[in-house]
C-alpha cells in the first residue's frame, strides 16, 4: 500500500479525488490533504507520503512553488501535477522538475486508474531497487573479504571465480539504482581495504575514476579484472612467491602427517628441501601462526571432530592426534579450547 496527499484549494475537487483513489484496488491511501503550496509543504515533510497530487495555481504557495521546496528539501516523493486547460504550459514546466505525470481537470476515474497503475509501476520498481541495494550491503563486505584472501594467496582460480560470480550477480544485471558503477567502485574499495589489513599497504589506490566512466557492464569487469591481477603481482614480488609456495607444501605435509609423533620441524624441512631455521622464519610470515602453532591448531581441531564420536576414547583420540603424553595432550587442549577433553565430551552429552 502506498501514501498519497491530495493538494487543491477546491474542497469538491479533494473530496472526488479522495473518494476515487480510496475505492481505487490499486493500493493507495489518501494520508494528507491541503488546499495550499504552503501547508502542503508542512505535511509533506512530516508524512513523507509517496505520492503527491498537487494542484497548480493555489493561494498563498502554488504548485510550481511547492514541488520546487519540496525538491529542494529532497522528498522523496512522486508528483502528479492538476491542471486545468488554460495551464497547460505550466504542467509542461512542472515536468522539467521531475513531475511524474499531469491530470487534466475535471478528471475522470478512468484517466486517474490510469494514472495510479502506472504510478504504481513506477513506486513498484523503486521499492525494489531499494530491497536489492540491502541485499547489497549484506552481499560485499563478505565477498570483498573472500577475493582478498584468495588474492593474498595467490588463488588465481579463486579470483577468477569470486570476480565472475561478482560480475554475474551485481553487475551484469545491476537495476539502475545503485547503478553498477557505484557497486564496482564499493567492492574494489573493500577489497582493498582487507588487503591492508592483511599487511598490504603497499597497494596502489584503485583508479576509481575509470570504474565510473565505464560506459557498460564488460569494461567495469575488465577494469576491475585488471586492477586484481595488479594487485596479486605486487604482493607476490613482495613476498617471494617461491618461499611462499614451499611453505604452503610444508603446511600441506603437516596436515596429512599430524597423527605421527615424530613429525617436527626438521622433518618439515627435509620435505621441502630447506634448513629448519629458514623454514622456522618464513613460516609465521605466509601462514600467520609458527610452526609450533600450525601443528597444535591442526591436532586440536582434529581431536575435537573425533572427542565428538561417541565410540572414541579419550586416551585413544590422543593417540590418534601424534600425542604419546596423555597428560600433555589434556593440558594443551584445555589451553587452546579453555576446557578440558572431559568438560568438552561432556558438554556434547557423551560422557
């Protein structure tokens, strides 16, 4: 249902139109009337209605004065300017305000349904437009984050996709508000900002100017595509792509080989063919944690998944994560978890 206020100095006029529109199935009702510019600008902007019927020539403030005001405060309203034969010019000067429509009087009831559907159509768009741009603001910051960190591992697959599925949802088929442009220049804005945060302060500020002077959906991809692939070769002449890719072998190693209990560093570091003390220190910078660190979190995410079995026996679970020391096992969970094995199964209703 949407708001209407009825504007016209002739009471007969505002009652006929007040009684069409409100048996009207369209879906308005009537929230204001006025009989002048003046005190329809007072109700307008406390009932923000979203339409308005306004009559032209009117004492005190007429049509012409009142739809400039209320441009002029930002209203976000519809108008439908009433105008008799003689004014005909006028109603032609209200459309260049962004007049929706205009009425010639005496209306008939056929000529304002006509009216109403299309206002209708108009508002129906409008209101969408809206919902979409809230999905919107849901939408990217989740997706910015998730190309960032697919460009801060150099996951080309990754960019590819997270770009085509961006393209594909927001731009391609973007309604006019907020227009594609706009949306390209938020995610890019995001993206780098989460790249920051990761340590990317290096990174070129995006060239947001040539994202708003595109002029279709397939140049803001390509800008966009080209302005990723910048960025990803940047941090990986910062970081040594090289060191990087081993160390992610050696993390690969200890994800599949945590159960065993001589795994250490110097074992890593046979794998990849690099000296423990080179491996300790590039560890920490491309996986975020060291290389102690990266081995408890895999053992205690691993003995939280089989603690949760019921069949499973605590001491066994230990076993299975590369602990021979019950005991030291008990104590660095409770450490990384806050509770102890026990607490924890017991939480799950398994003990």
């Amino acid at each position: 249902m949407y708001s209407v206020m009825i504007v016209d100095d002739e009471q007969l006029i505002r009652r006929s139109l007040y009684k069409m529109i409100s048996e009207s199935p369209i879906g308005f009702t009537v929230v204001g009337e006025a009989e002048d510019g003046l005190a329809a600008f007072e109700q307008a902007c406390s009932l923000t209605p979203d339409l308005i019927l306004t009559d032209i020539k009117m004492p005190v403030m007429g049509g012409m004065d009142f739809i400039r005001n209320s441009r002029t405060a930002n209203l976000d309203c519809q108008f439908i300017v009433l105008s008799g034969y003689g004014e005909f010019e006028l109603a032609q000067e209200a459309l260049r305000y962004g007049v929706a429509d205009y009425l010639l009087k005496p209306i008939r009831p056929e000529q304002l349904e006509f009216t109403l559907v299309k206002m209708k159509t108009v508002l129906d768009h409008k209101r969408n437009a809206w919902m979409d741009y809230d999905l919107w603001l849901v939408y990217y910051p989740n997706a910015a984050k998730r190309m960032a960190d697919c460009i801060w591992h150099m996951d080309e697959i990754g960019i590819h996709h997270e770009l085509s599925q961006f393209y594909a949802q927001w731009i391609e088929g973007a309604h006019k508000y907020p227009s594609c442009k706009d949306r390209s220049v938020e995610y890019v804005s995001w993206v780098l900002k989460n790249l920051q945060n990761y340590g990317g302060a290096e990174l070129n500020q995006p060239n947001l100017y040539a994202l708003r002077s595109a002029k279709n959906g397939d140049t803001i991809h390509k800008l966009t595509e080209s302005l990723l692939t910048e960025w990803m070769n940047v941090i990986r002449t910062k970081r040594n792509h090289g060191a990087y890719h081993t160390i992610k072998q050696a993390a690969a190693f200890m994800e599949k080989n945590y159960m065993d209990k001589e795994l250490s560093l110097q074992s890593v570091a046979d794998y990849v063919r690099l000296s423990p003390s080179y491996v300790s220190q590039i560890f920490k910078e491309a996986m975020g944690a060291s290389f102690v660190q990266y081995l408890i979190q895999i053992r205690m995410e691993q003995s939280k998944c089989l603690l949760s079995n019921p069949h499973s026996k605590t001491y066994e679970v230990a076993e299975a994560v590369g602990y021979e020391d019950y005991p030291h096992f008990t104590k660095t969970f409770k450490k990384y978890y806050g509770i102890s094995p026990r607490e924890f199964r017991n939480r799950q209703g398994l003990e």
